[in-house]
C-alpha cells in the first residue's frame, strides 16, 4: 500500500502529465503554441447540432458518439495529419487515442473549440 505522501505524488504526476499533454491526457499542443493547419484535416468530434451552432472553418464532422464514427475514420488515410477538437478537448482525447489504435500515428487534441481556433488561427462558422 502506498504512503500517503506517495499517493499525493503519483497524483501530482498524473495531474502534470495531463496538464503537459493536452486536455484528456491525449498528446496535443499542450498551451497555446500555433498550429499549422494547412496541411492537416480538422476534425470536429461533437454532435451534428454542436458543429451546426459553430465550428472552425473547414472542420469536418465526426461525430464520436454517432453510429458511423468508426466508419468514417476507417475511411480517412493512416499516413494524414489529424487535428481533433469538441467542447473540452475530453471527447477529442477520446478519439485520438481510437485512432491511434487504428493505426494513426499524426493525430492531434487541439481541446474545446475556442481553444482549436486560438491554436490554428482558424475562425468559428455556422452552417
């Protein structure tokens, strides 16, 4: 059993090692470096209705939660860039790790939208 003062580190590690690796513990940017978005695909994980109230210009809509999520991402080429956001980054974390199990190996979580767009430069739209 752990000490208590051990138990407050490993919790102090794994609290860093979110903090340093973007929202959800995926790997991402991490703070608000630039991200170049032009050679990548933006990828918007939230619900139809979300991206309809706005997303970032150019974002296509992969709905994690849909019934077609695994599909459309089978569809995209392993060997592409892939920049994730959704409302927290939570969800975007989500998905980058299924697609790095698939086989994905440039896949970034950019966070919630807000933060994408400071990131990319990309503006917020609606459909």
């Amino acid at each position: 059993m752990l000490s208590r003062a051990a138990a407050s580190l490993a919790a102090l590690i794994a609290v860093l090692a979110v903090l340093l690796t973007g929202c959800g513990g995926s790997s991402g940017t991490g703070g608000s470096s630039h991200v170049n978005a032009d050679n990548a695909t933006v990828i918007d994980v939230r619900t139809p209705a979300e991206y309809a109230a706005g997303h970032l210009r150019g974002a296509i809509d992969i709905d994690l939660a849909g019934a077609d999520f695994a599909a459309k991402i089978d569809a995209l080429p392993r060997g592409g860039s892939y920049l994730l956001y959704c409302a927290s980054g939570v969800r975007a974390g989500q998905a980058a790790t299924i697609m790095r199990q698939d086989g994905f190996t440039d896949v970034t979580n950019l966070g919630g939208m807000q933060d994408a767009a400071k990131k990319t430069g990309l503006p917020v739209v609606t459909t």
